[in-house]
C-alpha cells in the first residue's frame, strides 16, 4: 500500500511540475488549450477506435477465431484514448504511445502477459453466452 500511494505523489508531483514548466515555455493560456485539446481528441479516439475494436473483436468470434490479439488491441486503443482524455502531459505521452500502431505493439506482450497472469490467478474470467 505503501507503494502504490508513494506512486502516486511522485506521479502527481512530476506531473506538476512538467505542467509548471510547459506554462512557464508557451504560456499558461497555450497550455491549458493544449490539455483541453488532448483531452477532447482523447475522447474522441476512445469512443471511435474502441467501437472499432469492439468489432474486430466480433468479427475474429464470429469466423470463429481465437479474439486475443482483437481484445488487446481493443483493450490498448481505449486505455490510449483514456489517457489522452486525462489532462496532463505525462498521460498523454502514454496514451500517444498505445495509439500509435508502431509503439501499441511493444506494448502488447506485456498486455498478454498481464491477462494470462489474471486468468491463472482466477482473477480474469471469460464468460461465453
């Protein structure tokens, strides 16, 4: 727990300052546009690529595929979309990184890994209706 809440203030306090200094660069007006601006393109990539993905994921299920690689990248597309929609550099960097194809796919072994971690813990189930 210790950790976690460690974590999150070095987060918070690095968050922070990088938004003191972009300010300080191009201006408080100029930032804000640019945090308000993220976070309405994140928005919109969130509900746009992850309906998208959503339907990759149907198609691979309905053709009768294993939906793996669908649901991770459904599952990167909308954190990336998320992040984006958090105001804060920082976030934003992350969720530029999971959207764009080239670095989305550095990041998806450790999403695998991740899930079979879950699934093998009985933490993540699949339920088939």
């Amino acid at each position: 727990m210790k950790k976690i809440f460690l974590s999150f203030v070095v987060y918070s306090l690095a968050e922070l300052a990088l938004l003191i200094f972009i300010g300080q660069k191009i201006g408080v007006l100029s930032t804000l546009l640019l945090i308000v601006g993220t976070s309405v393109i994140g928005i919109y990539v969130a509900k746009n690529k992850g309906m998208n993905s959503v339907q990759k994921v149907k198609n691979s299920l309905a053709r009768g595929e294993a939906p793996g690689p669908a649901v991770i990248d459904a599952m990167l597309n909308f954190s990336g979309g998320l992040l984006l929609a958090l105001p804060g550099f920082l976030t934003d960097t992350l969720g530029l990184l999971l959207l764009l194809p080239i670095t989305r796919k550095m990041f998806q072994p450790l999403a695998f890994y991740w899930m079979r971690k879950k699934m093998k813990n009985g933490q993540f189930i699949i339920v088939q209706r």
